[in-house]
C-alpha cells in the first residue's frame, strides 16, 4: 500500500461520489493526477455500486481491461479508496496502481541504516494482490 497512491485515489472517489458520476477526468488527467507518485507507469481502475472491496475486486478481476490493470508489469505499489454519493448513496472505487519506480543511487559514504522490520498482523489474507494482503 502506497500513501500517495491512497490519496489520490481517495480524492478520485471522493469527487466521483460528489457529481454521482463514473469518470477518470472528473478531476483531470489521470497522468496529471498521478504525477505526485513519480511512477514511470502507472494505471486506474473505478467503479461504482458494491458496497465492499471484494465485489469491486472480483468485477475489476472479470473485466480484460481492468485486469489488464491489476497485472500492470512491474506494478509494486496500490492505493485503494471509496466514497459514497450523497445523492444516490453509490459507493464509488478508484484503485491505483503504480510501479517503475526509478531507485535513487546511494552516495558513496552515505548509507542508511537498515529499516526495522513490522510485525506482521495475525489476521488472515482475505485477497492478495501484487504481493499485498487485503
């Protein structure tokens, strides 16, 4: 899971659950919307009307082009937000989904320490997508 991916996907619902429409420009662009994750590729799938994310997934996983999406190559990181309309009490998805990622070169004499490893969760894998449990 991805901060900014989350973000901006929050904001895609949120302004598709606010005009009760279906749209990827509803904001803009999707590559202007998704350059402040700096991917070198990235993809969006919404939808509108399962009120869980398990519906949602299993409709993106039916569709050829939005599973074409959820096996973006490369892909190594997702954001994934809803909302719902006040008018028609829709819940709108957006997921995003980025990858690509340029690594930047360590300066020589200018390591960083090793990061501490999280506790994973106990809870069990519901759906399990690019390497991510949900």
């Amino acid at each position: 899971m991805d901060a900014t991916l989350n973000r901006i996907a929050l904001e895609q619902a949120k302004a598709m659950a606010a005009r009760d429409t279906l749209d990827h420009d509803v904001l803009g662009s999707f590559s202007s919307r998704i350059a402040p994750a700096k991917a070198g590729r990235a993809a969006e799938n919404i939808a509108y009307g399962y009120d869980s994310f398990e519906k949602t997934l299993d409709q993106w996983i039916a569709s050829a082009g939005h599973r074409k999406n959820l096996l973006l190559p490369k892909a190594s990181r997702v954001g994934v937000a809803s909302a719902r309309s006040a008018t028609s009490h829709r819940t709108y998805w957006a997921m995003e989904i980025a990858g690509d990622y340029e690594t930047r070169p360590i300066a020589e004499g200018k390591r960083t320490p090793p990061v501490a490893k999280r506790k994973t969760s106990a809870q069990p894998c519901r759906v399990k997508l690019l390497g991510l449990c949900f």
